[in-house]
C-alpha cells in the first residue's frame, strides 16, 4: 500500500489526481515518472518553442558529391571501408520500434511483406538479404542490432524465430528494446490506455544511445573489438546498410559520424535538412523549418537547404558512446491515441489529441565538431515505405527498388 500511496501522492502534487492508482503495476509506471521533465515538454509544446524563428545564425553545409571526385580516390575509400568490414570491426543498428499501423499492417513494421520481382518478402527479410549479399563478398558474417519497442519486441523475436532468421546464424542478431515515456493529452494530462497502465510512447530513434548502454550492447560491441556502426531504419528498401564508401570517406576525413543525404524534391518535401548552427552539423526537422528557409535559392536556383537527412549514419564506437552519456533535446509531434476515459469508457479520437516526445538521432551530430556528409542519389539510396498508398507507400518503393535492382544485376 505504501507504494500506491506514494503515487497517489505525486500524481496530486503534480496535477495528475484524475489518475486513479489502484494496482502496483500503475504505481510502479507512476514512480519511474519524470514529471519535472514531463511539465517542461508540455510547456514547450504549447509554446511551440521548437520552431526555427532566428535564421541568422543557421548556415548551409556541404555536402561530398561522389560525381565530383577522381575515381582513384573513390575507389580508395571503398577499400578502406572494406577492410574495417573484413576485419569484423563493423556492425549494423536496425531502427525497427514502429507499428505497421500506417500500412495498415497489423504487427511490426519490419513484418510488413511487399512483393520484389515477383517474390514476396517481408521489410526484416529486405535487410538480411543485405547481410548474406555483405558476408559472401567479404567474408565475415556482420552483427546486426535490431532496437525494437515494448510494444513489438516480443513479436518481432518470434518472426525471426519463425523464419529461422531468413537463413542468417542466429548468433549475429541481436534485439533490445529502445526507451518510452508518456503521452500528454492536448491539457496536459496524462492518458489511460485499455491495459488500464499509463500510455507511454517510444521516446524515438534517437533514444538508441541511451537504450545501448543500458541493454549492455555497448560493452558488447567494446569487447567484440567493433569500432564502427551503421545505424539505419528498416523502411527504407534502397538503404545501404553496408555502406563502405561512407565508412572509408568517415576514416580518411577523421571523423567520428558521417550521414547519407540526397537533395529535397521540393521545398515542402517532409525530411529534415542539414544545416550549421554555430559552426556545428544539425538538422531542421521540417516541422521546426521556417518558410524562408524552405525556399531559399543560391545562385544557381539551387535549394539551399536542400540536403536532407534519410536515416543513414555512420558512428564511431567513441561516438556513441559519447552520445549515450547525453540528454538529446526532445522534439514534440501530435498525435492521435485511443484512451480510457474517466468513466472507463473506451475513445477512440478523430483527429490528434495528443503530444508526443521523441528524441531524433541527428541531434546527436551537434555533439561534435565535424561530421562527413556524403550525396547520394534518390533512386538509389532511398525507397522509404512510410504510407499506405501515395507519396513513399509500398508502390513507390517497390518501382524505385526494382529499378535500381535492374539497372545494378
């Protein structure tokens, strides 16, 4: 009784008495709480201090165009990048939290089955592929990290153990579950969910620091001698999970993070852009992008903020480390979320009725003085499935897939 007592007792200090603590289960969720923290996010939501107003100190950057440079020193990059991956100091980090909810999946995300030249294979499979491709040209079997969620871990280990893992030692796959923290109602309450818990959400893909270390895949990956990984989401079909391009152009340029970009398709495409910001790398996420930013030209009627970010990093192990000992800033998204009501009632909400927090993991680049930037190409390097049907749905990704697949047999 202790227990729920003392949760009772928070909830009132801090405003969330419509909380009704009955079980220990609600009051353990309760006690783990950061309302301190939760009471700043909401302020900031409501504020909407996340917005971009000064656009003064925010300067382009540069990016590394592979078109531009002498094939020699291409070429030279590859085979330092593929040395690190041949001699087993190379890993992969699958972001793979989500939900299909949005393809109208039921399960998650990495489940989702598409058809690629006439064979069906689901998002996990897309991604193993890739490993197999990567151990018979160098080799060396690569570990693969798949940061799942509460939500879908379970689920997700289970596919992998039905699918025998596509075919890859199981060995080399590894799971952790990334971080949560509460939804807010548009008050700044918190929400019931059918379980009759607190609803929580992920606290989103750049939380993958945190949750490394605290499931001990940090000190794995020390002990396994592996210096460098590439961190990537299971979307995006085009992904080059080992990318030894960018992997050779990080070492050559001594650096500790480098990212993939292509250049935005239009000013109001929904990608967060590359910028500087007192001399340090960060993205703009584009509900943060002022107007003026998103069409401002150079000289040549070129975007210039136009590189954008596509989930394709590359970290030192120094530099994730680093990044795990920090508190990255939260972002702040609406959403909708079904909830019990205080009458026990079940809402189901018709538009979005809720703040979410997430953490993004290009809000980790700031953290150092230099990150490399390598160009890549749309129809190369990204064939994301984010919607049902429309702009980067499953028809767009498959066309863009297949493409690539002809034009690279």
């Amino acid at each position: 009784m202790k227990k729920i007592e003392e949760a009772r007792r928070i909830l009132e200090k801090y405003g969330q008495g419509h909380i009704n603590v009955n079980t220990e289960e609600l009051a353990d969720q309760v006690l783990k709480i950061d309302f301190e923290q939760l009471q700043e996010l909401y302020e900031q939501a409501i504020h909407k201090t996340n917005v971009i107003n000064n656009i003064e100190d925010i300067k382009p950057v540069k990016a590394i165009n592979p078109e531009k440079i002498d094939k020699k020193q291409i070429d030279e990059y590859i085979k330092t990048g593929e040395d690190v991956v041949k001699s087993g100091k190379f890993a992969i980090a699958i972001m793979a939290g989500g939900q299909g909810t949005r393809l109208g999946h039921q399960g998650p995300k990495g489940t989702f089955e598409i058809e690629l030249n006439s064979k069906v294979k689901s998002l996990f499979e897309v991604v193993v592929d890739k490993l197999k491709e990567a151990q018979k040209k160098y080799n060396v079997f690569i570990k693969c990290y798949i940061m799942t969620s509460p939500e879908n871990n379970e689920e997700t280990v289970s596919f992998f153990e039905k699918k025998n893992y596509f075919g890859y030692p199981k060995q080399y796959i590894e799971f952790f579950k990334q971080g949560e923290i509460p939804l807010l109602n548009k008050q700044g309450k918190l929400i019931l969910g059918e379980d009759g818990l607190i609803k929580l959400a992920s606290d989103g893909n750049g939380g993958i620091f945190y949750s490394m270390a605290k499931n001990g895949i940090i000190d794995e990956m020390k002990k396994n001698n592996i210096k460098w990984v590439f961190i990537g989401s299971v979307d995006n079909l085009l992904v080059k999970y080992v990318d030894t391009l960018l992997l050779g152009l990080a070492i050559k340029q001594n650096v500790k993070i480098a990212t993939r970009t292509i250049v935005k398709n239009s000013p109001y495409e929904r990608v967060g852009v590359l910028c500087k910001k007192n001399g340090k790398v960060k993205v703009i996420e584009y509900t943060e992008l002022q107007n003026e930013m998103r069409l401002a030209v150079d000289e040549y009627g070129e975007m210039i903020y136009g590189e954008s970010h596509i989930m394709c990093n590359l970290y030192n192990i120094e530099a994730i480390e680093k990044a795990s000992t920090k508190e990255l800033k939260y972002h702040v998204a609406e959403k909708k979320a079904k909830y019990i009501n205080e009458k026990g009632e079940l809402v189901v909400p018709e538009k979005e009725n809720c703040y979410k927090f997430e953490k993004f993991i290009f809000d980790s680049f700031c953290l150092f003085d230099e990150i490399a930037i390598l160009r890549g190409k749309r129809e190369e390097d990204f064939a994301p499935i984010k919607n049902k049907d429309g702009t980067d749905c499953p028809e767009t990704a498959k066309k863009l897939y297949e493409e690539y697949m002809a034009k690279n047999a």
